[in-house]
C-alpha cells in the first residue's frame, strides 16, 4: 500500500487510500479481516507496505493490527519501483506461508487456502480482460501462463492482486534475481515477472476463484464499494447507540458512527457516516461522510466527503476532502 492514491485526490492529500472508511472501516482492515477468515489458521503477522504516510497513518495501521489481534509490523518502499520492489521491501516478514495482498481492492468469497499448493492466485471473470493482468489455465484450474493487457483474447481470468505463496522463502529469492539482475519493464520490477519464472521453474500455481471484486481506486468505485459492502452486511447493527437521530428517517444498510448526530433528514440507502458527524436538514444516499464534518442543506447522491469538512447547500454529487468549508 506504498502508492500516493492519485486517482483518489483530493482524499488521499491527507490520509493513504487504503485507510479511507468503507462501511465504517478502513478499506485495508475489511481486507485483512476477510483474508483472515480465508486462513484455516490464524496469521502470526500483517505487514503493512508503505510510503512515507506520516505517524498519525502508521498509529491506525497498527491500531487496526491490535484490533485484528495479530502482530503489526511496518516496512518502507521509499521509491516507487514497482510491485516486485515494495514486496522485496518486507523481506524479513517474507518467511514460510505468505499471502500476498493489494490495498485497495476488496473480495467475497467464501474458501479456505489449501496450504499444500505451492501457489494460490485469486481470479475472477472479468468483460474486459485487455485492461487487466489475466492467467491462462489448464486441468485442475493449473495456471499455464501470465499474460499482461492482452491485445487479442486468451482468458478472462483477471488477477485481483491476492496471491497465497507456501514458501514466502522461495518469493524472495525470485524477486532478489529481478533486483540484481536489473529486469525491468515500463521503469519498475514488476512481480508477474518472477511469477513466470516460477512457472518455468515447475512451481505448481492455481487460481482460486472469488464471487465478487470490488474496487476502491477511484471516487465512483470507492462509493460503489461501500454500497455492496452495506448490502453484506445487511442484518448486522451498523448505528451506533450513542448516535442521536431527530426526526429523520435512517433507510437501511447504513453505517452511522459513534455520536453523530443526525437531524430531520432522509439518510439511505447506502451511506457510510463516521464519527462525530451532524446532519441537518438533509437527503443523502449512496454516499460517504467521514469523521467530524458538519453537513447543512444538503441533497447528496453518489458522493464522499472527507473529515471536518463544514458544508452548506444543495448539489447531487460531489467529491470534497478533508479541511474543506463550503456553503
């Protein structure tokens, strides 16, 4: 989780993407939950690949490994080059069985790892397999081959960025043979480069599918994200007791936080509102709200708005970061 988040500015100018709220959590603890359950045992450690995020972001991230009761540790990709690197970068953790995930990304499914493969990529369908990396596969959902962006069909099978390794040993040493050898492709090491060779090597890898992919790399997706996740959790307490809610009308699924406090407004479906945040006189849905902020007169469809943001009036989308005041 080392990138900047461009294509999620302005949210991403004050906190790293993956620890932007989904559903009342950071996106990156409803993936670690979710891998955990996958796991027939539970993790000794989450290792957390990062830039250079500043204190208050690696204090959430070993909140949340506290939360997960599982030790935390934090590595450092200083310099972006590429997915090959930032793993290389926590090669102290990289030791007996690994999974291997990307942070902005989000999954259901309902398996368990067989540990006794050698590898494990999670795929799922995708109608436009040109715009992802997709695996080729024979007998027994065997992986054949790795294909970047194919200009001409081979497999719908996109790779979602969770990979299971048996020997997190055996990893390390086919990314340290990029690094050293300097195999570079578009000016970064790339990790489907050591997975091929892997593959030639006779490593055995298998796809393990999943029922649904969900995104969280730009606005649109991210708000989108929250709406399945919502559904998901359809049946769960997802307000809190201490939020105050006045004469409004809350239409589930929707998470509402720790002492907020909502007022003669319509809120749902799908609306994410975290903690200490009031709203007056508002229609909101399918949105995200997050910590803090003060929302007036508002009619709000399809949109995320940051921390302690102080807004005022009626538009029906709108993407607005933290520390922002408008009226």
């Amino acid at each position: 989780m080392a990138g900047i988040g461009k294509r999620m500015r302005p949210h991403t100018l004050t906190i790293p993407k993956p620890l932007i709220p989904v559903a009342g959590k950071p996106i990156v603890q409803h993936l670690a939950e979710s891998l955990i359950k996958s796991c027939s045992e539970t993790p000794e450690e989450v290792a957390f690949i990062i830039g250079n995020f500043g204190h208050e972001a690696e204090k959430k991230l070993m909140d949340i490994s506290d939360q997960l009761g599982i030790k935390g540790k934090i590595y450092y990709q200083n310099e972006a080059l590429g997915t090959a690197h930032a793993i290389l970068c926590a090669e102290e953790s990289l030791k007996g069985p690994v999974i291997i995930a990307f942070a902005d990304t989000l999954f259901k499914a309902g398996f368990k790892i067989d540990g006794n493969k050698d590898s494990i990529i999670w795929v799922h369908k995708v109608q436009n397999p040109s715009e992802f990396g997709v695996v080729t596969t024979g007998a027994d959902n065997a992986i054949t081959g790795f294909v970047e962006k194919p200009t001409e069909f081979v497999s719908d099978l996109a790779i979602i960025g969770i990979y299971y390794f048996k020997s997190g040993e055996n990893l390390c040493r086919e990314l340290r043979f990029l690094i050293d050898n300097n195999i570079i492709k578009s000016g970064e090491y790339q990790l489907t480069d050591a997975l091929k060779n892997m593959l030639a090597k006779g490593m055995g890898f298998y796809t393990q599918y999943v029922d649904e992919w969900l995104d969280c790399g730009n606005k649109d997706a991210t708000v989108h994200t929250n709406q399945r996740v919502l559904e998901m959790l359809k049946g769960e307490p997802l307000v809190s007791k201490t939020a105050k809610i006045i004469n409004s009308v809350i239409k589930e699924p929707c998470f509402i936080g720790d002492n907020v406090m909502i007022e003669d407004s319509v809120i749902g479906p799908h609306v994410s509102v975290g903690k200490n945040t009031q709203i007056q006189n508002s229609i909101i849905t399918n949105s995200i709200i997050q910590e803090n902020s003060i929302i007036n007169d508002a009619n709000l469809d399809n949109s995320m708005i940051g921390s302690f943001v102080d807004f005022k009036g009626k538009l029906y989308e709108l993407s607005i970061g933290d520390y922002t005041t408008m009226s």
